[in-house]
C-alpha cells in the first residue's frame, strides 16, 4: 500500500509515463521524475492535495503541456530543465530557473523545508 507515501524518487529512469493510478497517493509531498523520458502526465495528478513540489527538470516537455501541468496543479512547485520556457516566466506554481543549477544545490531538499 503506497497511499501513504510522503517522497516518491523516480529518478534517472526510462519512465516515459506517470500512471493515472498515482492520484490513490494521497499523503505524497515530493515527486522526483528527474531525467526520465515522460511523455504523459494523468489528470490525476491534480488529485494529490498534499503535493507542494515535483521535479521535471531534464525532461523534454512541450511548452503547451508546462502551461497545461502548471494550471493543473497552481499551488505547486513545479521544476523545468532552465531556460525550458525561454525568457518568460509563466504565472502559476512553476519555479522558473533562469541559471544553471550549482551542486550541491538541490531544489527539492531546499522545498522540503517550506
């Protein structure tokens, strides 16, 4: 029974889907999908009211699907690959990354304390 996980680390992976079964996740805060291969996002990631940050960066994802997951979840932070948007930020629950990440700075330990 994972509905009680608080982290899910998917980390550098072959992912090339999120299933629609993780809306069953209820307590998850942190969703680590970094450098994976995705190329669908459920809906049902809006169902996970506890999710404050989830970590897409290193992922090829078109511009329309960002705006799409961003509207979809407005009250979390979600990371993009830097320069992912170009040099507009787009209003809603993305943190825009303008410069290159400096290890070991880690988004999402510095999250995981708001």
């Amino acid at each position: 029974n994972f509905s009680h996980m608080k982290k899910l680390n998917a980390s550098q992976n072959s992912i090339t889907g999120i299933p629609p079964t993780i809306g069953g996740m209820k307590d998850l805060r942190i969703l680590d999908m970094w450098d994976n291969e995705l190329s669908y996002f459920p809906e049902t990631l809006a169902e996970l009211q506890k999710l404050r940050v989830i970590d897409f960066r290193n992922i090829l994802i078109d511009h329309a699907v960002q705006k799409h997951l961003i509207e979809l979840m407005p009250t979390v932070k979600i990371f993009f690959d830097p320069g992912a948007l170009g040099d507009h930020a787009v209003a809603g629950g993305i943190l825009h990354l303008r410069q290159p990440i400096n290890w070991p700075y880690c988004p999402l330990r510095r999250a995981q304390k708001t």
